[in-house]
C-alpha cells in the first residue's frame, strides 16, 4: 500500500461527481468511498474507480453480528476494494470474521478498525458512551484487540498514533482522518492535525477530504498537502 500519497475522502453525492472530480488529476489517486457516496452510487463506484487507475479505501465501517460482517468484507473484496474498515467496538470475533470473508483477498485487501472516531472528544467518551478510562487508554486497547485478530491496523487520530505504535509495532498501520493543513477549519473534527504535525506523530496514512475536495484548485491543495506529508515523512 503506497502511502506516500494522502488518501483523498470522496465525500461526494454521485458516482459522476466523484469520476469528475478524480478526473481532474493525470496521476493514480489513493480515494476513499465512505457511506455518502457509496449509499449515494452503489457498489459500481468502486469498480468504476479501480478501472480508472485509482486505490479505493472502502470506509463502510462494518459493525454487525460475525456472519453478517464476513458477508459484507467478502463483496468489498470482489468489488476489489484494497483497504475496508471495521468498529474494533464489534469485538475481536467480528474482526476476525471480516479477515474469514476476504479468502485469498486477504493479500490485497487490507482490514483495519475504527478505533475512536475523530469528532469523539474526552468529554463524549465519558457522557454519551460511559467509557470511564481516558480517551488514549480506550483507543490504545482497541488497536490491541485489533492486532490480536489478525488484522492490518487500525484508524486513529493523530495524536493516538505514537503510542498505538508503541503497543502494536511500527509495521501496524496507524490511518489518520482529521487532517487540516495550518489555517484551514476545523469543522466537525475534534482531534486534528496538519500534515506535517501528522508525520511527525506517528501516522502511517492520512486521510483528507474538504481541504482538498472544497479547494478552488483541487490538485494544486492535494500536491500541496502530501509535499508537506513526505517532507515530515522524511524528517521523522
């Protein structure tokens, strides 16, 4: 999985707005297809971008009983998704179903888990979800029990990666949504990073969406953006 290049998050309505916008680009993207636009298109906007050249990350979140989860992981990986994730919430025999469905996909369809989202804050963590132990403690025991069950990493801010990496290992993926380059805002993220501050942390893949997807030059602010992840890449 080549992450040197920041996955692009195709939050987009339609199958022709996001071939438009991968469009735009004379160069093999990494994307992710997250639940707007796959509920939007249907499973076809996957198979339309790997034609086109393009890495999908299939960010479908799948959360349900071990049977259901290994169903759902066995069509992503027909579809020829290269990354999917799961809820670590769901438990280790749930990840370990998911890893049962790919079959001999297993070596070009990667798992990881959700561990804490990144618009969950500590506060949200103790009121609405009752967990008592600090948000890093919650994460860093959910990217255990996902290594535990075989899988490839894990989804996680940030400011967690350091330390799952401490616990799990440098080869155990740390995928990083919330990225914001300096300046740019915030909104419904909680715990953010810039690229740079991402590489130097620990992240083994960023992801990023509005600060590229809403730019008035769209690949001008990708090349932007993973210019400065490689540099702090290289300087980590």
């Amino acid at each position: 999985m080549d992450t040197s290049r920041p996955i692009i998050a195709l939050d987009l309505p339609s199958a022709e707005a996001a071939l438009d916008f991968v469009g735009k680009f004379d160069e093999p993207l990494f994307v992710k297809v997250g639940m707007e636009l796959f509920y939007a298109a249907g499973p076809s906007v996957i198979t339309s971008l790997k034609d086109a050249g393009h890495d999908v990350f299939c960010d479908l979140k799948l959360h349900d009983i071990p049977n259901t989860v290994k169903g759902a992981a066995a069509s992503l990986s027909r579809l020829g998704a290269d990354l999917l994730t799961v809820h670590a919430a769901g438990g280790k025999a749930m990840m370990e179903a998911a890893l049962e469905g790919l079959g001999g996909a297993a070596q070009t369809t990667r798992v990881v888990a959700i561990t804490q989202l990144t618009s969950t804050s500590p506060e949200a963590l103790k009121a609405e979800q009752l967990i008592e132990v600090p948000l890093a403690e919650s994460v860093r025991n959910y990217a255990q029990l996902a290594q535990s069950a075989g899988l490839a990493g894990v989804v996680c801010s940030a400011h967690e990666a350091a330390d799952i990496a401490s616990v799990t290992g440098p080869d155990f993926l740390r995928v990083t949504p919330g990225i914001r380059p300096a300046g740019a805002a915030v909104g419904d993220q909680s715990r953010v990073a810039t690229p740079g501050n991402a590489a130097s942390m620990g992240s083994s893949a960023i992801v990023v969406g509005r600060p590229i997807t809403k730019a008035d030059d769209p690949v001008a602010a990708y090349h932007a953006i993973r210019d400065e992840w490689n540099a702090g890449r290289r300087s980590a």
